[in-house]
C-alpha cells in the first residue's frame, strides 16, 4: 500500500482532490460549480443515469467487461459492512463468483452534479437479492468523474438500511 501511495501520479491525485471536493461539498451542503444551464445538467444527468442503470446491469449480469470500462482505475467500494475492494478486487470476485444477483436495481436516485459538470454524487437506494437470500436494500453514495473515454466510477459506499431494531445486533 504504501509503495502504491508512493507512485501516485497527478492525474490519480487530482482525481482523489476532485473526488473529496465532491464529497465534502455534499456533506457541508455548498455547491462547488454547479452546471447553471438547466438543458446541459439535464443532458448530463440524463448520462448519469445511462450509466447507472448499465453499472447496475452489469452487476447482476456478472459483466466484467462492462464493469472496467464504467469504473477508473483507482476505484474503492466501500460495502455495507465495511470491507473495502479496489476494482481489482471488486472484478474478481465477481469473476469467481463470490457473489451473484437474481435482483440489483437502484430504487431511487438522487444526481448532483458538481465542478462545471466535471464531476457528480449520484445517491440514493438500491435493492439486491442473492440466490437463497432475502431481499437486501441499502443506501449508496458513488462519485463518477467525467473522462475523455465518458463518466467513470471512482467510489461506492453502501450502507443497509436496517428495517427492524430487532435486526440490530449491536448490544
């Protein structure tokens, strides 16, 4: 890890600075440029919403290949208990079938674009189900980040949305 924080190139770093403006503008409430004409951030969001549905897609579908070109290089994923993947990691297990989907689909989604349409937080909840499993809903925040080759995905976080306080094994 260290040697990989030791070979960071700029873009990586200015990419990582646009990601945590990104985030520390949703979390303190301003805006960091935001796209003022209306008919630009809706076709923007209209892209957004293309690729979230095809991110989507290829999670159920196990379509790695669609996956590497949806997300950047240095990409994180935070899941819902926490552990942490590199797209690497991520592409793998799906290769391996560590997991797989009868059902993932966002439910709703939330678009803020930010950084004069260069960057946006897309968040909002999602549902998934594994085979033998229950229906899983959780709540994501990812950050896409607008590249030459079209929008990549440089984090997710999820987080369950617990439905029952008896659900709760904290105590």
């Amino acid at each position: 890890m260290l040697i990989q924080n030791r070979a960071m190139n700029a873009s990586m770093c200015a990419r990582l600075l646009a990601t945590t403006l990104a985030l520390s503008c949703t979390v303190f409430g301003t805006a960091a440029q935001p796209v003022q004409n209306t008919a630009h951030r809706s076709d923007i969001e209209a892209s957004l919403v293309r690729v979230e549905r095809q991110r989507a897609n290829a999670i159920l579908n196990r379509n790695t290949s669609a996956l590497r070109m949806l997300m950047d290089r240095y990409y994180r994923h935070v899941e819902s208990r926490g552990r942490v993947r590199s797209k690497t990691e991520l592409i793998t297990a799906l290769e391996r079938g560590d997991f797989r989907f009868e059902l993932y689909e966002n439910e709703s989604t939330e678009i803020q674009v930010l950084d004069g349409g260069k960057t946006a937080v897309v968040a909002g909840v999602f549902k998934s189900r594994q085979p033998g499993s229950k229906l899983f809903r959780g709540r994501f925040v990812r950050v896409w980040v607008k590249t030459p080759e079209g929008w990549k995905n440089t984090f997710h976080q999820g987080t369950e949305i617990k439905t029952d306080k008896t659900d709760c094994e904290c105590n």
